[in-house]
C-alpha cells in the first residue's frame, strides 16, 4: 500500500489519541472489537469480571503494539462504571468510544423462565447499557465533545428469534434505547449506534448451537458459514471514527452473511 494510501485510512480510521472503553471486552467478540481499536491507535480500557482474560486480552494488544488496560467491573453496578470514568480521569484520559458489549444468553423454554433468569438476562444485556449510557454518557455531555458510543444489539432486535425469548426482548430494547438516545444527543456531539452482529460462535451461545440449530441458521445464512470476530473490525471503526462516521448516528448495522436479508 502506498503512503498516500495509508494516510488516507489513517485519516478516515485512525484512533491516535483517542481512549476506547470496551465493556465486555473479555469476550470473544469483545476481545476482536478491542484488537481494532488498538489496531487504529486507540488506547483501549478492557472492562470486564476476568482478571485472568482481561489481562489476555491486555497482552494480547501490547504484543501488537497497541496501548491497553484492564479495569475489572461489574457492569450493571454504577458505582463500578463511575469507577472507570473516576479513574480515566485521574490519568488524564477522556472517553472518546464506549462500547456497550455484555452480553448473556439463555435457551429456556418460553413458559419454563423464572423470574430470575429474566432479570438475569435483562440486567446483563439491558440495565448495562442503560447504566453505562447514563454514566458516561453525562461525562461526555459535560465535556461538549465528540464522542461515539456503540451499543451490540443482534440480529433478534428485529426479528425475534425462536428459543431465545428473553434474549431477543433484551437486544429489541438495546436498539430501542440507541435510536432514542441518537435522537436525543445528536445535537451535542453524541452519536449513538447499534452492531448487529449475526451468528458468530462465542461463549454465550454456545449451550444454543444445537446440530439442529446450526442446520437450521445455515439454511437461512446465504454465505452458509458462521462469521469470524475480526469480520466485525471494519464497522466497529466506521462507527467509532468521527471522520468516516461522522453523520452516522441512530443506524444499526448488520454484519450477517446476509441473514436479515433471507425470508424463504
């Protein structure tokens, strides 16, 4: 590639100077949206319950030359993600991208889920983009400047998928809460997104790929493969650019195989 090329991305893409907060970045997904944000030059905050993964994840990117940190935190705990804006702070840092990306999963059958597992799954996947919206969402109002957050939502936000009622209910009202909250701060610097991803094999699904599951998404999937995590790079750094995405705001992006596109 040439130079002309590469500072030409660089000036679309590049992230230098920018800090990532990647909540649920201890996943397997999370761990790719991680590795792209460093990649572009972003210093990128891991934010997770595992010490042990957070740390892999850290090394992982440092190895590659990126800037990285783990902060252990519970994401449905206030008290932890003010921690993250308190401690970003006393380093002289500002949270340019936030990723919303905790994540949980159940396949129980519709009249067989308990109260708990409910909000279980709600707390997990909603109260903490919720929560993490409102905390850092504030900071990045008080700071009047560019800021981008990207929520994962999935393919069921829209189209519900079967087993997975509570789920598909949780991501529904994460893209539910993203458009609302583009409209609301669109205005102030704020843009606000959805990643839908589609069928990409990580620790939350895997109790629900079944053979019969997988047949069953294969058919509806038109490049009849499960996705890779670094096929999600390209528009985790669409969204998190202020360059190349900066009228983008309110969207919800499917990266799929084409799921969303099948009907019979």
């Amino acid at each position: 590639m040439s130079t002309k090329a590469q500072d030409y991305l660089t000036n679309l893409f590049g992230l230098d100077g920018k800090t990532a907060v990647a909540i649920g970045g201890t996943g397997v997904l999370g761990g790719a949206f991680c590795d792209a944000l460093a990649g572009a030059g972003a210093h990128v905050v891991v934010v997770g319950r595992s010490q042990e993964r957070g740390q892999e994840a850290v090394s992982r990117m440092t190895q590659a030359g990126g800037s990285a940190e783990f902060l252990a935190a519970d994401s449905t705990s206030r008290n932890d993600l003010q921690g993250i804006v308190d401690h970003l702070k006393a380093n002289d840092r500002e949270c340019d991208v936030l990723i919303n990306g905790a994540g949980t999963n159940s396949a129980t059958p519709f009249l067989e889920i308990s109260d708990e597992e409910w909000e279980q799954i709600m707390n997990v996947n909603v109260r903490s983009v919720r929560l993490a919206c409102q905390v850092f969402g504030q900071d990045m109002l008080d700071r009047g400047t560019h800021a981008s957050i990207i929520n994962i939502a999935s393919v069921s936000s829209e189209l519900p998928l079967s087993r997975v009622f509570t789920y598909s209910t949780s991501k529904a009202a994460v893209l539910s809460l993203t458009r609302n909250l583009a409209r609301e701060w669109a205005t102030s610097g704020i843009r606000v997104n959805a990643l839908s991803p589609g069928f990409f094999p990580a620790e939350q699904n895997k109790k629900v790929l079944t053979p019969d599951r997988v047949e069953s998404i294969m058919k509806h999937t038109p490049v009849d493969r499960f996705g890779e995590p670094h096929e999600l790079a390209g528009a985790i750094l669409l969204m998190a650019s202020n360059t190349a995405g900066s009228f983008l705001t309110g969207a919800n992006i499917y990266v799929d195989g084409g799921f969303t596109a099948m009907t019979i």
